[in-house]
C-alpha cells in the first residue's frame, strides 16, 4: 500500500488525469474518492465491484452512482482499467 505522500501524488495526479482503478488498492480509491470528491467508501467499493467483481469497465453503471449525477459528471472520463 502507498505511503500517505504517494497516495497525495495519486490524487493530485487524478485532478489532471486519468487513474488506473486496476493499480489502485480498495483503500487507496477510497481516499482519492474522499480527498478529491468528498465522498468514501461508498462509492469506492461500488467502483470495485463494477469492475472487479462484474467485470464492467463503466463504474458508473453502478446504482449508487446514478443516485449521485453530480459525482458522476465530475467522474465521468476520470478512471480507466488497463492492466499492466
């Protein structure tokens, strides 16, 4: 797991880029989701399970966060999922 000054690099890295959610551990997805967007794990884990557990590649088919447009805009384009 990163270290807190890793994990800044990500999130600032998020604001102006896309993040692999494939690299991300769960607990590390969850701070990006509360450091940036102010939100937690949540959304986190339904981000997870879209992709890891129902192997969608749009996170935001998921129920929570079509309760939540205004995340999902601010989402929408910011993951990807290539492995390597």
């Amino acid at each position: 797991m990163p270290k807190i000054p890793e994990l800044m690099d990500a999130v600032v890295g998020f604001v102006n880029e896309t993040l692999n959610i494939l690299a991300l551990p769960l607990e590390d997805l969850h701070q990006v989701m509360k450091k940036s967007f102010g939100k937690g794990r949540y959304h986190a884990e339904a981000a997870y399970r879209e992709v890891f557990k129902l192997g969608n590649q749009d996170i935001l088919a998921a129920p929570e966060f079509k309760g939540s447009p205004k995340l999902s805009r601010a989402l929408d384009g910011r993951f990807h999922q290539r492995a390597g």
